[in-house]
C-alpha cells in the first residue's frame, strides 16, 4: 500500500544501531545494514539475522554498505576505524580493500547505478572513488573545503555526477557544526 501501512518484519538482536540499509535489486529477500555491531544480513525479508559477518575488525560500528546492482555477490563495508571490506561471495568471506585509501575511517559508500564498476566512498579525509568495483580508491575532493563527509549519491543515469552534503562549520572552535547544510554537485571534476 505503498508505505501507508506498515507490519513487523523482524527484530535484529545484535545489530544495534543500524546506520545504512540495502536490498539487492536481484535479491529481494536479503536485507544487508551497516551496523553498530558490524555488516549484518537476513535472507528471510528481516525474520532472522546473521550476526557480524565482519569479525576481524578492532571495531566493529560500520556505517555504510553497498552491495553492487549488476552482480549482488559483491559488497563494499565502509567501517568506523578500518577502512573498507569488500567481499565477492555474497559475504562469506571478506577482505581489506583500502588501497588508494587515506584513513580507515569511512563513512558511506554508494555503487553508480548506471557503471557498478564506479562506487563512492566519504571519509574523514574526503571522497574516494573506484572504477574497479572498491578493490582500489583515488581521491577526490578538489572543491570541498571540509574533507569530514557522509552522506553521498551518485545520479542514477550519469556516474560522473555525484552529490555530497556537508555541514557549514562557522569556526575552526566550533565543536558541533551547525544545521546550515549545503549540497555539494560534482559532475566531471568540477564543483557547479
């Protein structure tokens, strides 16, 4: 009934806060979430739950997952403190895929809907992108001038034109940044 209504699906025990969620196009009964307690998924539309599926980690609050539209066996996890994870396997196994990478501390991570070779990552240091499907990042952020970003999307027909929102910090002081949000567009290398 198009979200008028609304039933519960399930309960994740062990996920607390949950920060990104994400269903497969080609995989409607997988529910993935970037967790406080880890990357967490349920094959059953959210009735039963993994557990973290990243244990390696010396953190396990993860803020971002990705899973990539072509070919869902492919997901990026974007972590509080080690970087990005990123697995060929529909999660089973994982591996550190930081490379280009300036910090481990990631925030969102989105595929291009229109190249899922293309995929975005926001960090403490800026924004990063792959053209390899997350096994290697390069940095781009010429034009922002607060590196901390977390939200980002990229256009749905165009993977060069990307949005990333920032807060308006009014002082270097400023412990908490104001709720003046601007919108940030890249599209081919260039802030309009």
């Amino acid at each position: 009934d198009r979200g008028e209504n609304w039933d519960l699906a399930g309960t994740c025990e062990t996920c607390g806060g949950i920060h990104t969620i994400v269903v497969p196009k080609n995989r409607p009964d997988e529910v993935w979430v970037a967790s406080n307690n880890g990357i967490q998924v349920s094959r059953d539309r959210g009735r039963t739950w993994s557990g973290n599926l990243l244990d390696d980690l010396n953190d396990p609050h993860t803020f971002g997952v990705a899973v990539d539209p072509d070919d869902s066996g492919v997901i990026l996890a974007a972590t509080q403190q080690d970087g990005i994870y990123r697995t060929i396997d529909y999660g089973k196994t994982w591996t550190k895929s930081s490379d280009g990478l300036t910090v481990d501390q990631t925030h969102k991570v989105v595929f291009a809907l229109s190249d899922p070779t293309i995929a975005f990552v926001t960090t403490h240091d800026g924004v990063f992108r792959t053209t390899d499907a997350g096994e290697t990042w390069k940095r781009r952020s010429t034009g922002l001038n607060y590196a901390f970003t977390t939200p980002i999307a990229i256009d749905p027909t165009d993977a060069d034109i990307v949005y990333e929102i920032r807060r308006k910090h009014t002082s270097a002081l400023q412990s908490r940044p104001n709720l003046d949000c601007r919108l940030l567009l890249a599209k081919k290398n260039r802030r309009l």
